[in-house]
C-alpha cells in the first residue's frame, strides 16, 4: 500500500505548506511570540505559595495575653492581619473574600488561660471554598500560634520537653517553589496547543475547500500527505519548544539540569504525539469548526487536568489513574520537570519517551488508516 | 426587526445543531468532563508513597513507622536500606517523601533529648511535599504530645478551626462550580467568534453585511444561539453538581442565571472582537485560543489570584472568567446576595459594553 516516498513531490507539498503558514501573520504569532506571552502569564501567574494571607483578627479580650497572642500573629510573614472589632464584621468579610480566614480571642480567654486545669480555645475560621488557601491559613496560624506557646512557657521558666522535631529537605528545588515545576508543566501545554490545534484544522481545511479532492486525485501518496502535514508543524513547535526552554532558563531563571539532546528527544516524540492527535481529529471530523472542538476536548482540557502538571495524579482515583496512562501529556509533564529540576534521570526519561513514541505510533497509524485514498 | 433577528437565531441554531456529529460534540464532551474532571482536579494528597530509611533499632522509630502507615494520605510504605536506595526512590518518582531515622533517634527520645528525623522531599511536586510534610508533622506532634501529657496536666490552650462553607475542605465543591463557568466558556467564545469566521471563510458574511439586517442584530443573532447552547452545558453541570455529587446549592438560581446571562454577554463581546479581526477559522480558533487559556488559567482556578504579582492581578481585571467563578462559588457555596455580587457584577457589565460595542465599531467599520 504504501509506496516509496517521491522526495520531490514531498518536497513541493511542504513547499506548498509553509507558505501557508507564512503567509498567515496569526501562525508566525503564535507560534512565536504566543509561546512567551504565555509563559510570562503562566510564570507569574500561577503560583501555588502562598504568598501573606489576609487574616481577620478579632479581640474580644483585649488583655495583655491576648495581645502577645496577636503579636505573634502580627509577626508571620506568611499573615497580612487585618484588625475588627466583631465577630459579624469578620464573617461579612469572609464570605466577599476580603479575608481568607479569622481568628478571634473570646472574652474569657485570659480568664480560662489563668485557671490551673481550664484549656482557652482560640477559635480559627478559614475559608472552604478556597481549600489549598485554607490549609495554609490553618497552618500559619497554628505556627504563630506554637511559637507563642513557646515563648510563654520559657518566660515562666517552664522548660518545655525535648520533643522530636522533623528537617525537612526539597531535593531539587531547596525553597520549595512551585514555580520551579509548574514552569516546566506549563510548557507542556504551549505545545500541546501549539501541536494538536494547529494541525486540528489543516486537513478539515482541505476537505472544507474541496481541495483535498483535487491532491487526492493527484499521485500523491498517502505518507507523502500525511508528511506534508508533519514535518513544517513539526518545525515549528520544536523552535518555539527550545524558545519556551530559553525564556524559562535565562529570563524566569528556573533551573535546567537535564541534556538538551534528550530535551529535543523527548520534545520530538511529545510534539508527534500531539500533532497526531491534531491530524487525526482533522482528519475524522473534516470540518474545522468542529475539529477545533474535538481538539479541545482531547488534548487541550486533558493536558490541564489529567496531565499532572497541576494536579497529583496518585492522588486521583483509581480509574480517572488509569485515564491518565493514555494521555501523551502526562509522560511529557514528568520528563519535563525531571529534565528540568532533577536532571537526567534515565528510567523516567526512557519509560516517558517509550510511551510517547507508542502514542505517536498509534495516532498517526490511526490517521493513515483514516485517510481514505478513494472518494465517496 | 425581532422576526428578523429571529429568523437570523434559528439559521443560527441550525448550523450549530445540524448533524449528529456536530450535535455529539456540543453534548457528549461536557459528560466526560462532568465525569471525569472533579476527580482528577484536586490538590489534596492521597494514596501516596512514604518511604521510610530506618538506621535506628529502637522502639520509638518503630512506633512511629506504624503510625505513619496508617495514616491516609500514605497508602504505600516503602521500607529503603541505604543511602543510594533513597536517592533512587527520590529520583525514580518512587516516593513522594523519605523519612530518615538517625542511628541516635530512639536513644535520644528515652533520654528526653531533642531527636531530629530527617525528611526528604521531591521537590519537582514541592506543593504536594508540603502538604505530605504537613501529614507527618501532625503525626508527630500528636505522638510529643502524648509523650508530654503523660507527664504534664493539660494543655493551656488550643486551636479550634472550623472550615466554613466547606466544612471537609472538600475539593470537588470547588472544582464544580468553576467547572459550571470553565465550560461556559469554551462553548461562548468558540461557538461566536468561530461561526462568524466561518461565514466570512465562506464568504456568505459579506451577504448578511449587504442584508437589511444591521450589524449589530446580525451581533445579537450570533450571540444568542452561544447563550443557549451555553447556558444548556451550564445546566448540566449545575444538576450533576446537585444531584450526583451532592454539592449544596446555597444561593439563588435567579441570580445565578441573571448574572450568567452578563458573563455569556461579557465572552460574546471577546468572542465576536476577535472573528473581527480574524479572516479564516484558523485565526479565529487560535484568537480564541490566546484569550482562553490564559483565562482559565488566571482565574483563580488553578491558584489563587491573591498568589499573583499585583500587576498582574489589575490585567486580571480584564478577565471576565475571574469575575464569573467568584460568583458562582459564592452563590453555590456561601449563598451571597445581590448585594455582595455586585463588586464582580459590575466588571461583568462593564466588560461586555466594552468588547461588543468595540466589535459593533469594528463590524460598522467593514460595511462602510
């Protein structure tokens, strides 16, 4: 069936095709200058640190107990503390979001504090429909709130028992920066727009124009085609790929420990995959309108949120996990942020890159099959 | 006039829903997203690995192992002998955190002197590291706390914290309301500024121009049918979010659907701005596409708009998205008034006069 390669003829079909995509100002833009903006907005914008929460703070007892309390407090750098007078007044800025959470310090507080076998509850209100912000309000609070603890039982000249004490360590990314893999994530779905809805439209756009027939009817062979269709893509995601990589590394300063040679391994087979799935979707669908559809649906969406690049995939049930194994941009995601952060660690590079040669392998042999050589 | 645009919505509704295939794509993919997304969208941390180095022999590290083990977020216990395996288990992926007992640790603890553990984190997941780091803090605390309280009478004070409006920290209930947003505004933006793409791709948009049909009731009648079939999508979500995963809706379906209609106006207006400017569908789509996923992406779904740069945060303003999926949490989850909708009402209003009256000029600009 398929017959050898007219390198001529291939030739003059990609000819054909980069002018196409030349001529047209909105590909070189996002192609080029797409990619940046967005991992611009992306560097910046997504940032899972919090960065000073505003907490309310509520004293009803206004002793100098509870002021040492709000001291600590005041002290957290992770806190913007933002003083009330009631209660209600706190609970009306919760709910509009102006504060992320509340603690108020009951009237009886310094009272019960006092009293030998009393326990004085600190009441701590966090916002639930923000619930990663939530935990790390609970966790600030219960820092500053340890920390004064502490400081009052050593004025008393209590020593506290020794307790066991934990140091933790970020191995790759010491500060613990969700920039640092969130970066490399992002870049995965600059190409994964830049591959699957790209090529969503060119083959529809053949069959829309007529003009499919009219190279169907022509001695071009299927692989030439469908060639024709990958190669000048391909050209073009891999450039922006190594832009995104540069802009990530000298500009946003996030470390690259990996090689460049498996950076453009790796890239290669993510970027066919995912013009596969472009192609493919093109190639089923012939219309454009819906193509962009399905190719949203497919590979944008999934690369969002089953990709691992925001969300913990182990931590996902059982069967969505094993959605996951099908997705391209999953294997991408890890050897991206392993290339970046950790460097070249083989197994991971090669069971990724295994993966996605098989997706590619599937979804082009897909598309091949689906390119039907006869009218109807 | 009103048959006109009429007569304009049902051609309009017609291209939409004309064949199956087209029909599938408006229905089926909101199913798999309703059924898949809330699971997969969470920042929690569950059934993961812990991996434990143990070079102490004492009972204490091996109380502490057990208790380790059954705490949740750890379905996985990985038992590791040496300094090489943990550096493997890190580097491999194979454990998301390795606790180290130093050789002194269970001697250190008899003796009431401070013992240290190490633990070692991924950092290529350092939000879910903290989040595990978090887990065996807990786990440690309680365990000082129970060696202390043998020995000491009770605590002076304590923390009480309540989570409201969420009282779990349940993630499905935040993802699903902004899942109700985010699919709204794939089909507006899609479904307004592709089908006026395609007209002009095809040339029949110059027809409708010459047309007694102004440009903006040719507007109104691209805009409408994004509405419906929008505020269709909505609603599936909505009743699978009440009904099959059992989220509370608190607010008021009124204005839930009132100030849907502002945000489909709002995506309309970016919508036809942008096949304003583009000639084929290709253009279109990728318009579409700058526009879209930076505002998903900045819409305080993914993280927090509190976490951004402040400049970044007034750009944001632009984003209606932003907007939008404050209020649909706060009408489902916090059961807000109007009153308190307001402050991210308005920027709706104001957003969609904006775009549409920038896209009626551009669309006037063609016919004259």
């Amino acid at each position: 069936m398929s017959a050898p390669i007219s390198f001529r003829r291939l030739r003059a079909l990609c000819r054909k095709e980069v002018w196409q995509i030349l001529r047209d100002p909105s590909s070189n833009l996002i192609a080029f200058v797409l990619p940046v903006v967005m991992l611009f907005i992306f560097g910046y914008g997504i940032n899972l640190d919090s960065s000073a929460v505003n907490l309310g703070l509520v004293l009803e007892d206004k002793s100098p107990e509870a002021r040492h309390f709000a001291d600590n407090l005041y002290g957290s750098p992770y806190l913007n503390v933002i003083a009330g007078q009631t209660r209600a007044e706190m609970e009306q800025a919760l709910t509009e979001g102006r504060v992320r959470g509340f603690v108020v310090v009951p009237v009886d507080f310094t009272e019960k504090l006092l009293r030998p076998n009393d326990t004085a509850p600190l009441l701590v209100v966090a916002d639930g429909s923000e619930p990663n912000t939530a935990s790390f309000v609970q966790n600030y609070v219960s820092g500053a709130w340890s920390g004064w603890m502490q400081q009052r039982a050593a004025e008393r000249g209590e020593t506290p028992p020794a307790g066991i004490s934990i140091e933790p360590r970020f191995w790759f990314n010491p500060s613990a920066e969700s920039r640092n893999y969130l970066i490399p994530g992002s870049i995965t779905i600059i190409m994964t727009v830049i591959g699957a809805l790209l090529t969503s439209l060119v083959v529809a756009r053949e069959w829309e124009r007529g003009t499919m027939e009219a190279l169907l009817a022509s001695p071009v062979t299927r692989t030439e085609l469908l060639l024709s269709k990958l190669l000048p893509y391909y050209a073009l995601g891999i450039i922006s790929l190594f832009l995104c990589v540069g802009v990530a590394v000298f500009i946003m300063h996030v470390p690259f420990r990996g090689s460049l040679l498996a950076l453009w391994g790796i890239g290669s087979l993510f970027l066919t995959s995912s013009l596969g799935v472009g192609l493919l979707m093109s190639t089923l669908l012939r219309n454009q309108f819906n193509a962009a559809q399905a190719a949203l649906n497919v590979a944008f969406l999934p690369a969002m949120m089953l990709s691992g690049f925001l969300f913990e995939i182990r931590s996902m049930p059982a069967v969505v996990q094993a959605i996951t194994y099908l997705m391209p941009a999953r294997y991408f995601v890890t050897a991206m942020q392993t290339l970046f952060q950790a460097g070249n660690v083989w197994p991971i590079l090669l069971s990724s890159g295994g993966y996605l040669a098989l997706a590619s392998i599937f979804f082009i042999g897909l598309t091949a099959l689906k390119t039907r050589r006869r009218l109807e | 006039m009103i048959s006109r645009i009429f007569t304009l919505v049902i051609k309009e509704l017609q291209a939409l829903l004309r064949d199956r295939q087209s029909r599938a794509l408006l229905i089926m993919p909101v199913f798999l997203q309703l059924a898949l997304f809330p699971f997969a969208a969470t920042l929690e941390v569950k059934n993961n690995t812990l991996a434990v180095f143990n070079e102490d022999n004492g009972r204490e590290s091996a109380e502490l192992m057990q208790r380790f083990s059954r705490a949740q977020a750890f379905t996985k216990l990985l038992t590791l002998h040496s300094e090489a395996e943990v550096r493997h288990a890190i580097d491999n992926q194979q454990a998301l955190i390795v606790i180290r007992f130093p050789q002194d640790f269970s001697r250190n603890v008899v003796a009431g002197r401070p013992a240290k553990i190490q633990a070692i984190l991924d950092g290529r997941r350092s939000n879910s590291g903290q989040i595990a780091l978090g887990y065996v803090q807990q786990i440690i605390n309680t365990y000082n706390d129970e060696r202390i309280d043998s020995r000491q009478e009770n605590a002076a004070s304590t923390l009480v914290v309540r989570y409201w409006f969420n009282p779990n920290l349940d993630y499905v209930w935040f993802i699903l309301p902004s899942l109700v947003a985010i699919i709204i505004t794939l089909t507006a933006l899609i479904v307004t500024a592709l089908s006026v793409a395609r007209e002009r791709e095809q040339g029949t948009f110059d027809q409708l121009l010459v047309s007694p049909l102004t440009p903006g009731m040719i507007m109104v009648g691209k805009t409408i049918p994004a509405m419906l079939v929008a505020m269709m999508q909505g609603t599936i979500i909505l009743l699978g979010a009440v009904f099959v995963y059992r989220i509370p809706f608190e607010g008021s379906l009124l204005l839930l659907y009132g100030s849907m209609i502002f945000y489909i106006l709002a995506l309309a207006g970016f919508g036809l701005l942008i096949s304003s400017i583009c000639a084929t569908q290709q253009q279109a789509f990728l318009g579409v596409f700058s526009f879209l996923v930076p505002a998903i992406l900045l819409s305080g779904y993914a993280s927090p708009i509190d976490n951004m740069p402040v400049w970044l945060q007034y750009l944001d303003w632009i984003n209606p998205l932003r907007h939008f999926i404050v209020i649909v949490k706060g009408l489902f989850l916090k059961d807000i008034g109007l009153v308190a909708l307001l402050p991210n009402l308005y920027p709706l209003l104001v957003i969609a006069v904006g775009t549409l009256g920038a896209s009626n000029w551009m669309f006037r600009k063609r016919l004259g």
